[in-house]
C-alpha cells in the first residue's frame, strides 16, 4: 500500500518539472517519510528584488503547493540577506544591489502575497539574515574553503561571462555558496529553483555532503515566457501579470497573451491536466472554439485564482464592454489637476497613467494615447485641461479629469 503511495506522489511531483536529481533518491525520501510519518521539507528561495510577485513566481509556487498538498512542509527562504548581494542568474550583467530598506519592505510584500498559492498552516517562512549575519570574516573563508573556482566557473552564466571578458565581482561567487549554505542550515529534503538555478542547487547538494547531511533532492521548473512571448517574465522588462495586480489587469494581460503561449500559462500557471489542454486545442484547430474565447476562459481563470470567481465574471464583461463596444470602464479613477495648459507628457504621468516621462513618450509614440477618443502624437502637445476630460493611455488605463 505504502508503495503505492510513493508511486502516487512521486508520479504529480514529477509532473511539469524540467532536471529532477534524482528520482530514485526522491523515493528513498518518500518511503522514509511514510514510514516515520515525517513531512519531507521543501525548500525554495527568493530574493526580494521586488515587490510583487508575478506568475513566473508562481510556477515553483504551485510545486510547493502540491508537496503542501501531499503532507509535506515548505520551507519558504526569503533572502534578505542575499537581496543586498545579487545574483546574475543568467544575466549578462550583475544586479544592483538593494538597501536593507528596500530588501525588508519587499519582503513584507512576499509574505502577504506567497500565501495566495500557499499553505500558511504548511509554510515555514525564514530569513536568511538569520544565519548568514552573524558570521564573521572567519566563518565566510571556512565556508569557501568547500568550493574551488573550477566548480563556480562551471556555471555557464558565469563562464560566458568570463570568456567575455565582462566583470564578474568576488560577491558573486559566494554567492551560489550562500545559496548552498542555506540548504545545510535548514536540513532541506527537496529543493526548486527554475532552471536558471540549477548549478545553485546543485551545489546545495554538494554542501549537505560536507555538513555530513543527506544530499537534497533538486527539482527545476520551467521558467515561463512573459507577455511578449520572448523573453523570461520579468517586473524589469515590463512583460509581467502581478499576482496582487486589479482583476481587470490581470484579465486584460491575460487576454494580450499570444495563441502559442496561451497553452504553456493553461499549463504551468493553472495546473490544467494535459489531457484537458490537449482537447482545448483540438477544438481551436479544428474551429469548434475561436483562440479568443479560449484566451477568455485562461483569463478568467487567472483572475479566479487570485481574485475571485466574481471578480473574473466582471473583468471579462467589462474588458468586452471596453473593447467590443469601445465603451468606458464603470469606474474611471479621478484625478484633481490644476486648470490651464499642460504638456501631453506631464499629463499621463501627472495623472498616474505612466510611470516615468520615458514611457508616456512611449506610449504617445506608439499610438497609445487618447483624450476623449482622439489619438494624441504629438510628444511636445500642450493640453487644456477642462473637467471630465477622459485619458486613455494603452489598452487599459483610464482618467478623468477633475479640475481642483
């Protein structure tokens, strides 16, 4: 009977993964595990770059539900200690560094959000400042004295790099090993990182060995492609859906997905079983469901499971009222300006439709913009302001105009 249950779990735990080292030590783990009636624990790490988490995130996120969902413990890493050092991660290029400020208020976030996928009554959450500050200078060169360079430069991020003569900090390099240490420090049974992480990982392993511990089990996921079809989601690149983000910017990202990608978000992000994507696609190809209708139901869905299932119903109406009958959003946010003349620029940023003066010229540039339904062009335009003035930047931000 016990077998069968490792066979069970070992069949969803394996599902969507990408490098799994290795299975025939994760049903070692598991067979322990039943026997001693002892949750394995799942590790993952995150460094609090930013401070939302968005769908990439929630890719290992799931995993880590469905270990929570099987009787085991996440073990949820937040690096506060790391997120001031920076990990290129495949990057050509290394990431700024963040304030202890910046680090701890991103972290609050990551608590208040990880719980949307996760367990709370199955998460373990730590910080890494807990082990890693108190070190001293002594502690740090007995740690290093496990990994030689050969090993480090192995990592192909930092090879490339390396060869192209582009700068790579002595940080950098501890920096897997922090990573790794993390590992020893909470005794990790299994741990998930995207493929990107692999060699982190890995070396995680390698660690555990030298502290005498059992080596953890390393599973990578898929790193999934963001709203441009091209590149990894990333908060950096703008081709993002925040889990935290309005039902209707959720339901409308989703709903600028391309038709190839739709199936990997049905996938990776909603768990959908593939025999149940499989007939989904079926029926586009053959024309029994138009690719938008399906797009509907993926948006639907995601709003759904951050949001609410109300809340999807009106997102999808509205988005429907918006663009099939090029009508208005119920609830155009007001923003109180000073009468007189304005630049088209100032304006989008003034009234929160625009981040920065870079993007609104953007936005303008590329069509984006509309003041009561006419396209504005022109970057140097000067506007006058009047009451009840509708601005529309890109497909879905929306103000009105009240004069203070």
């Amino acid at each position: 009977m016990k077998n069968k249950e490792v066979e069970r779990q070992i069949s969803i735990l394996a599902d969507r993964t990408v490098d799994l080292h290795s299975v025939h030590e994760l049903r070692g783990k598991l067979e322990r595990s039943l026997a001693e009636n002892r949750p394995l624990r799942v590790k993952l790490g995150a460094d609090p770059s930013a401070p939302d988490i968005h769908l990439g995130h929630v890719v290992p996120l799931n995993k880590l539900r469905e270990f929570q969902d099987l009787g085991h413990l996440v073990v949820f890493i937040i690096g506060d200690f790391t997120g001031m050092i920076g990990d290129p991660s495949g990057k050509s290029a290394t990431r700024p560094q963040l304030t202890r400020e910046q680090v701890m208020a991103n972290a609050k976030s990551y608590q208040e959000q990880v719980f949307k996928v996760l367990d709370p009554e199955k998460t373990e959450i730590r910080f890494n400042s807990e082990w890693h500050a108190p070190m001293t200078f002594e502690d740090v060169i007995r740690l290093s004295a496990h990994v030689t360079v050969a090993q480090i430069l192995a990592r192909d991020d930092f090879a490339k790099r390396y060869a192209a003569s582009q700068p790579i900090s002595l940080v950098e390099f501890l920096y897997p090993l922090v990573q790794a240490y993390d590992s020893v420090m909470i005794r990790a049974d299994v741990e998930l990182g995207g493929t990107d992480q692999l060699f982190n990982l890995l070396l995680g392993r390698e660690l555990q060995k030298t502290y005498s511990q059992e080596p953890q089990i390393v599973m990578t996921l898929p790193l999934i492609e963001g709203l441009d079809g091209v590149n990894k989601m990333s908060k950096s690149l703008g081709n993002y859906i925040g889990v935290n983000e309005p039902a209707r910017e959720i339901y409308g990202k989703a709903m600028s997905v391309s038709d190839a990608l739709m199936w990997r978000y049905f996938s990776l992000i909603l768990c959908m079983p593939q025999d149940e994507i499989a007939e989904i696609k079926k029926a586009v190809e053959t024309g029994a469901r138009h690719p938008r209708d399906v797009k509907d139901e993926l948006a639907r869905k995601l709003v759904a499971k951050f949001h609410d299932e109300a809340a999807a119903a009106q997102a999808s109406d509205e988005f429907k009222r918006i663009f099939s009958q090029n009508q208005l959003p119920d609830d155009v946010p007001e923003v109180a300006l000073a009468g007189g003349k304005t630049g088209i620029v100032d304006l989008l940023v003034n009234a929160k439709l625009a981040p920065s003066k870079g993007e609104a010229r953007r936005l303008i540039e590329q069509g984006g913009v509309k003041i009561d339904d006419e396209k504005v062009s022109d970057i140097h335009a000067e506007i006058p302001l009047k009451t009840g003035m509708i601005i529309r930047a890109g497909k879905r931000k929306f103000a009105k105009i009240v004069l203070s």
